[in-house]
C-alpha cells in the first residue's frame, strides 16, 4: 500500500509541474508513466518476490496492465475536469481532485491484475 501510495504522489506530483508546460490532458498521461516507473520498481522490490529471469516478462505485463489503468485514469481525470466539474459548477481545484480521483479509481484493478498476472 505504501508503494502504491509513493507512486501515486509521483504521479500527482508530476502532472501538476507538467501542467505548467502542456495542457491538462497530455500532462495526465505523461504523469500516468512517471507514477508506472516509481511503481514497477517499487512493487518489484516490495511487494512481490522477484521470480529469477523473468523480469522482462514481468515488466512486459506491468506495462500491459498499465496501459489498460491508464485508460482508466485518462478518463475518469478528463471526464470529471471537462464534464462534471463544469456541469456542476465546480472549480476550486478542480484539476488536482480530478487527477487524484482519476488516480484512485483503477487501484482494485492494478491489485489484482498484477498479483495474479504481472508477478505471478
């Protein structure tokens, strides 16, 4: 919980000194893939017992079931940002409680799909 935690903060962290430079949107996925880095390295080291010569496998399913958490969090940041906040009339900080929503939404998902399928 305390990796997930450190490359989550990784993640926010980033897209919020992202932000300054490209648009919302772009900065959330670039971010997604720092927080990924911090979490693979931080999970494999950890979490789960590294299995001797499968580390390319290992990390070739990470990025798969990252791929599919990116998805996740991509939506669910620009869905609230773009959509609901707006319909809502929502503003104040609007975009740090998008992205972190939109961090937290897949956690359940990248559990499990990297428990019974990243680092089996």
């Amino acid at each position: 919980m305390l990796t997930g935690g450190i490359a989550a903060l990784a993640n926010l962290v980033a897209r919020f000194i992202l932000n300054f430079y490209i648009s919302f949107e772009i900065a959330v996925i670039f971010a997604y893939f720092i927080g990924v880095l911090v979490a693979y390295f931080l999970t494999r080291i950890y979490v789960f017992i590294p299995k001797k010569g499968a580390s390319s496998n290992e990390f070739f399913r990470f990025v798969q079931v990252n791929i599919l958490s990116a998805i996740i969090v991509w939506s669910v940041s620009v869905f609230l940002q773009n959509i609901f906040f707006p319909y809502i009339s929502y503003s104040l900080y609007s975009k740090e409680i998008s992205h972190l929503i939109g961090v937290l939404s897949p956690i359940l998902f990248s559990f499990f799909a990297h428990k019974f399928y990243t680092f089996k």
